[in-house]
C-alpha cells in the first residue's frame, strides 16, 4: 500500500557507532588526531580510531600525510598510515622514528 511503512524493512544506511571513545593521550596524539579531524571532516577523533574505517582512502591519505609532515616536521610515507592505521599506533611509530 502507497504511503504505509515496512517496520520489518531495513533501514538504507545505518552509521556505525564506535563501541567505546578513548581521548588522544598526550601531545603527539593530539596533533594527530586533530590532523584527522580537519582532513577527514570530523568533530572527533579516538585514540583507537581507523583511519580506514572512518573513511579515509589511499587518495585522502595522501592529504593526511601531507598535512602530517607540515605540522610535525618529519615525512610521514603514506605505506606507514597503511601499516599504522590508528591515531596511536601512528604515534608509537612516529615516536620511535625520531
């Protein structure tokens, strides 16, 4: 019937909500995540956030690595957010890079 809704259907898109937030710890993790935040357009970043899942792709890491470089003075390779891909596993290896 024209105009009635399905309770039963499913619904096109559905967000995924992460199970639980955890702040950026410390100063590096910080910088990071707000990097994440202007390049990937988001209002909050976790600690144990995906670049992948939140988005981000080969293209926008590109972008990221870019814009990490800048504001941290070291060449962040882009093979590196594939390998590191959280916020603070991108700090821990950036950590033991310098």
């Amino acid at each position: 019937m024209e105009g009635t809704l399905d309770n039963g259907a499913q619904p096109a898109f559905v967000p995924e909500v992460p199970a639980s937030y955890e702040e950026p710890h410390g100063e590096l993790e910080e910088q990071i995540a707000a990097v994440w935040r202007d390049v990937l357009r988001r209002d909050k970043i976790g600690r144990n956030d995906n670049f992948f899942e939140l988005g981000g792709n080969s293209l926008v890491g590109m972008d990221l690595t870019e814009a990490l470089a800048h504001r941290l003075s070291i060449p962040v390779p882009i093979l590196v957010l594939f390998q590191y891909p959280s916020v603070r596993e991108l700090a821990e290896i950036i950590t033991e890079a310098r």
